[in-house]
C-alpha cells in the first residue's frame, strides 16, 4: 500500500500557517525552544553555504569545459543587468507613486530593529563556516577554470565526488528539516509582533514593492519564455516551490536546492543549472535591489530629503555591484547596501536603522523575488549557450 507522500511546498505553506498560529498564543517558553531549534539549523546552514556554492559550481565549472569562462562572463552580466533594471522599475514605480501614497516630512517616530524583538535562543552553537562566501565564490571559479584549462580528471573526479556529498547533505538533511525550521521563523517573528507593527504603518509601500516583485517576475519570465522558445507562464508556476521556500527561509542560498530542482524541471541541463543558480543565489538580488530602492526613497520622501534621477541612479548602478557581493543569508542585501545609503544618499544611523527595520520586516518576499529570477537566468543562459560554439 503506498503512502501519500506530501510535497515540499504544501509541508512550507502548512509550516507557514501553523507558525503564524502557534506564534500567536505560545507561551514565551515554547516560542524560545522553538526559536532554539531555529538558531541552531541556521547555524548549520550558514555553514554548509560555502560547501554549497563549491560543491555545485566548481564540478560545474569543470564540466562546461573551455565554455565556462564565457559561461560566467554571461550569467553575471545577465543578473547586473537584471538587477539594474529592477532598480530602475522601482525608481519610476516610486516617483509616480510616492506623492500620492506618502506624505512627504511626515516621518517623525523611529522604529527599533525588528530582529531585536524576536526572542532568544536558550542556547546558541557556534557553526562558524570553514571560509566566507566570497571566498567560497573565488575558490569554486580558481578550481573549476583551473580543472577546465588543464583538462586535469584528477581534480575534476574529486570536485564531483565533493558535490554527491552535497547533494546527499542536501537531501537527507536540509530538505527534511527546511519546513520545521520554517514553522520556528514564523512562530517566532509572529510572537515578536514589532514587523507587524511596521507592515501597518508601511503597507502601501509594501503592497507596491510585492506588485513591482510579481510584474518584473512576469517579465523575466517573459523574456526568458521568449528567448527559450518556452511557456513563460508554465515555467513561472514551476518555480513556485522555491518561491514559498524563500519566503520561509529568508535566504536566497539556502534554497539553493528546490530552486536547482524546479530549474532542472524547466528543462534547463543539468550542468548549466548546477552552475547557474549556486552563482545566482550569491549574485542575482533583482527582487532586493528592488526593496532596497523603494525602502530607500520611502524613507527620503517621508524625512523630506530631495529625490533626483541624478542622485539615485548612481546608487542603483553600484547597489548592482554590491549586490554581487552581498552573502546570500537574510538581511544580507541591506547590511551590504548600509554602506551605499550613507556614502551616497546621506542615511545617518537613524535612518540606517529605519532602512534595516523595513528591510527585514519584508526580506522574505524580495529573496523569493530573486530565487525565482534565478530561473529565468539560467533559461536564458541555456539557450545562449547552446547558440555559442563549444
């Protein structure tokens, strides 16, 4: 007799709801043991990140031969421009909207990091990662160009070997425990109340950002639809499980691995996809650069600062480049655009603080914006790499 076996995105939804219901009514006892578990699998995660991004992309790398090189100048040109151009959409979303929905110099209550109301962990486990995720970016190319030059089997077996214990750790242990790690984030973040209270005050300005999200998935999906000779909605509705798993996890690499699964379902070949969306998960932050504009300009509109195309592009162009850098781990987009925001538009630690809050309070759906745009690229890469002579 066979087992009804549920798939992932009805166990996330199911965790999402029941995290959002238990949250609602726990004791602070029980919220904290949950929020323990939830500290110590995303320790872990932290962790496996690096091993994530080496085990996929190096192998990957030395698999596509002497096409990798240009196989990388092209998935990363493809995820700046898909994210300058989602920078771009919010610009002109916010300016056409803002004076309508926001009161301008209206701000005058600042708001605490959300994360500082969520509860503690009895007890936390150091599971500090083995190198950084630059690092691990860095050492995956060094590795995978390097076994693709010196056509080395040696080193290309090993780099394989490496990614079965992966895609093993992926399977027999992530992936299970992903939907309970989602249920603690939720009951957590629900028993806080403080995102709640930023959501209420801001819900115009979040209600655009998710519409601005929806429409420039539709049009990646489109493009990439066009482009792989595919039904661009048939692959929007594929990549449906890595979007609700983002918005669980906040983390565009620890999805990693449904979006590699529901990208591979699109069609994408196997090696294209194992090297497209590891790199994309660390370098494609389409949906992230599309919150960070529009927080930022909410924030300006609302303390009065002056709003110019001649201000903001610049910032858009090298929120691009910092995108490339930022860790793919929640809140990592904001902590890496802090920089930008005061050097370039002024932000002092208040407004900093202000950004960070608002980020946070919706990370989940602009990391499920770029998990999801991450198969549009590697669509797109696909078919231009089987246009490329080999």
């Amino acid at each position: 007799m066979n087992k009804m076996k549920l798939g992932l995105l009805p166990k996330i939804l199911i965790a999402i709801l029941l995290g959002i219901a238990v949250g609602s009514f726990s004791p602070e006892w029980l919220v904290a043991g949950l929020a323990t578990f939830s500290g110590l699998f995303g320790n872990f995660l932290g962790f496996a990140i690096p091993l994530i991004i080496i085990g996929f992309i190096a192998p990957g790398i030395g698999e596509l031969g002497r096409g990798a090189g240009r196989l990388l100048g092209m998935t990363t040109g493809l995820a700046y421009v898909s994210s300058i151009i989602g920078g771009l959409l919010a610009f002109l979303a916010a300016t056409l909207l803002y004076p309508y929905i926001l009161e301008a110099g209206s701000l005058t209550q600042s708001f605490s990091n959300p994360e500082e109301a969520l509860l503690a962990p009895y007890f936390t486990v150091d599971m500090p990662p083995v190198f950084g995720v630059m690092t691990a970016l860095l050492l995956a190319f060094t590795l995978g160009l390097g076994a693709a030059v010196i056509k080395g089997q040696a080193l290309q077996n090993v780099m394989v070997d490496f990614r079965a214990i992966v895609e093993k750790l992926i399977a027999s242990v992530i992936i299970p425990l992903l939907p309970y790690h989602i249920f603690c984030v939720f009951a957590n973040l629900t028993y806080g109340g403080q995102v709640t209270m930023i959501l209420s005050v801001f819900v115009k300005v979040f209600v655009m950002i998710i519409v601005l999200h929806i429409l420039y998935l539709v049009i990646q999906y489109v493009v990439a639809g066009q482009i792989g000779r595919k039904n661009p909605f048939t692959l929007l509705k594929n990549m449906i499980p890595a979007y609700f798993t983002a918005i669980g996890t906040q983390s565009s690499a620890a999805t990693i691995p449904v979006t590699l699964r529901q990208t591979k379902l699109n069609g994408v070949k196997e090696k294209v996809a194992d090297f497209v969306i590891p790199l994309c998960a660390t370098i494609h932050l389409s949906g992230s650069t599309i919150t960070l504009v529009s927080c930022s300009m909410a924030v300006m509109v609302l303390t009065g600062m002056p709003i110019t195309f001649g201000s903001m592009f610049p910032f858009i162009l090298m929120l691009g480049v910092t995108m490339v850098a930022a860790p793919g781990v929640p809140g990592g987009a904001v902590m890496a655009a802090l920089g930008l925001l005061e050097s370039m538009l002024g932000f002092d630690t208040t407004l900093t603080s202000l950004m960070i809050a608002l980020y946070i309070a919706q990370d989940s759906f602009g990391t499920a914006t770029n998990v999801t745009g991450d198969g549009a690229i590697a669509i797109i890469t696909d078919r231009m790499s089987k246009s490329e002579p080999a």
